[in-house]
C-alpha cells in the first residue's frame, strides 16, 4: 500500500470497505451516502473498491466533496473524500 493511502486510512473520520457487498452482489450506494453524510467538515471518509468508482466523484461533489485517488491493485482503490469547510 502507497504511503498516501495508508496516511488516509489513519486520517480518515470514516473508513468504508464495498468490497464484500459488491462480492455478494449488493449496491454500495445507500450505504456510502450515508456515510459520507457523518463525516465533519475538513475530515475524509475513505472508500475501498474493487474498481475506480467514478460515478461517486460527481455525486460526492455535488455534496461538497473532494477527491484523490490511488489504485492500489487491480481489484483493490483506495479514494479519498474530503468534506470541505
């Protein structure tokens, strides 16, 4: 794992892994708004993904959101929401 997304993960005021739901055929998508909605200003919640998932960028955006993001392997990215103040 990058040094970025380690520091992520320690930083984060949420940390959210889609992976098993996904696997099981499950929508991630209630579930990470939702977790989005309890992260303060200035804090992060961090995905992890099997995959980029690039819809989330705009839709988090549009909740004032930043993003980074780093694939870490190739069913494993890491992304970083920032709430902004």
């Amino acid at each position: 794992m990058s040094s970025n997304a380690a520091s992520w993960k320690i930083d984060a005021a949420e940390i959210l892994d889609v992976r098993p739901v996904l696997a099981e055929g499950g929508e991630p998508f209630v579930q990470i708004m939702e977790t989005a909605e309890r992260v303060p200003a200035g804090k992060a919640l961090v995905l992890i993904a099997p995959f980029e998932p690039v819809p989330l960028y705009q839709a988090l955006s549009g909740r004032g959101f930043s993003h980074a993001t780093e694939r870490i392997a190739d069913d494993e990215w890491i992304v970083r929401f920032v709430r902004e103040q």
